[in-house]
C-alpha cells in the first residue's frame, strides 16, 4: 500500500492512502484564520448557563 505521510504540528505523523487521496475530499483547516473544532464538554448540574457561555467563547 502506498501512503502519503503528514506531519501534525505536534510531530505525529498521519498516513494518508494514495487512493483515498484521489478520490476524498481532503480539507486545510490551516488554511483559515478561524478553525471551528467539535469536541465533548461535561459540565456540573450546579453551573449557570452564563459560565458555560463564557468559558466556550475564550481565546
């Protein structure tokens, strides 16, 4: 199997197959100076909603 190997900017290293590559779409989130990333929050019964909105807003 051929691969194209990428380097993430924390030095690990992603094998992409050939074939997936001429046939997927592949995106650059580099590319923009926003990225929108998805990722699981818990939070405590006790927390206002006020709290949870300013602490997703943070930069």
């Amino acid at each position: 199997m051929r691969a194209t190997v990428l380097r993430t900017y924390d030095n690990q290293r992603v094998l992409i197959p050939n074939a997936t590559l001429f046939v997927d779409k592949i995106t650059v989130i580099t590319a923009h100076e926003k990225r929108r990333l998805a990722f699981p929050l818990t939070i405590g019964t006790a927390t206002t909603s006020a709290r949870c909105a300013g602490s997703s807003s943070r930069r």
